[in-house]
C-alpha cells in the first residue's frame, strides 16, 4: 500500500466523520448524505436519491465488512483495511463515483461544470484550493467543465491503494498548487 493511497483514505475517514466523534457511524454517513445533495439543487430526484443510497451502501459496506466488534462504529484501523482493499469496497467505490459524478451533471450532458463540482465537493469537506487544483487537474475544457467520467475514474483511482501521482492526490492537504 502506498503512502499516498494512505493520506487519500485518513483524510476521507476525517471528512466522512460528520459529527466530529473520531469514529464512522450511520448517523455520519446519512448527515453527509444530506449535505451533498443539497449542494446540487439542479439534479432531479433520482439523482438525488442514487446519491443517498450509495452514501447508504458505503455505510453498509462498511459495517458489514469491517466492524469487527460489532459495535456499530468504524476505527481509522477499521476502515483503512476495508476501504484499501479492493475485493472488498470495489464494488461500493463504483457505485458511489457513478452517483457523485452523475449528480454534478444535472444537464445530463456527460459533463461537470466548475460551479456544480466546487458545491458538491465543499460538501463533502475538501478545500477550496485542493478542489480547485483537482479540477484543473481533470483537464477542463474552454467552458470549464470536465467529463464525467474522468470524474468517476479519478474517484475509483483515489481509493486504489497502489496508485500515487493520480489527481485526487490534489486533495490531500499541502498539495494543491
């Protein structure tokens, strides 16, 4: 596992922490759901609602194949393990990339506009200038908008544990440009 794929999780892990507790929790995930949707009020419902179900999958993932105890809450330890491991959040990490791009492209035009992607990744918690250096790094078009599926692929690669020099590593605090 490379050292940046571990900075990219503990820096999710403390952005999916909503309430501030130091553990992830249903309650967590169902107040960052919350946020992102209301970020992007120009999506219709249905993707509205694909984003609440896959912050509702990540959770589900997350209980079913790292709580260890039990205790209905999730360690760092806990979740690096489950998260870093592809056979076991793949499946999760695609389907939540699939609704947070598709949710940033109310036009369904198979594109994201600055505006729409700033909003819905101050939601989640990440900075300005880190989103904005994410952004560039995406390769935007003259309009400024980026592909969504360059947005969905940078998503899946943030979460690979042998990647490094990839866009989401623009995200992580001291690195953005």
């Amino acid at each position: 596992m490379r050292t940046e794929a571990t900075k990219r999780v503990a820096l999710v892990f403390s952005l999916l922490d909503a309430d501030g507790n130091g553990v992830l929790e249903a309650d967590d995930f169902e107040l960052m759901a919350g946020r992102v949707v209301e970020a992007a009020p120009d999506a219709d419902e249905a993707a509205k609602d694909a984003m609440s179900a896959a912050f509702r999958q990540y959770w589900t993932t997350l209980r079913r194949e790292a709580d260890a105890n039990g205790d209905g809450e999730i360690t760092f330890e806990e979740y690096t393990a489950c998260v870093l491991s592809p056979e076991r959040f793949d499946a999760t990490i695609d389907a939540f990339a699939e609704a947070l791009a598709t949710l940033g492209d109310p036009g369904g035009d198979g594109t994201v506009a600055r505006p729409a992607f700033v909003a819905l990744m101050t939601a989640i918690g990440f900075e300005r200038a880190n989103i904005d250096a994410l952004f560039d790094a995406f390769d935007p078009s003259d309009a400024d908008r980026i592909q969504v599926a360059t947005w969905i692929d940078g998503i899946k690669d943030y979460y690979a544990p042998g990647k490094a020099g990839i866009p989401g590593d623009h995200l992580v605090a001291g690195t953005a440009v």
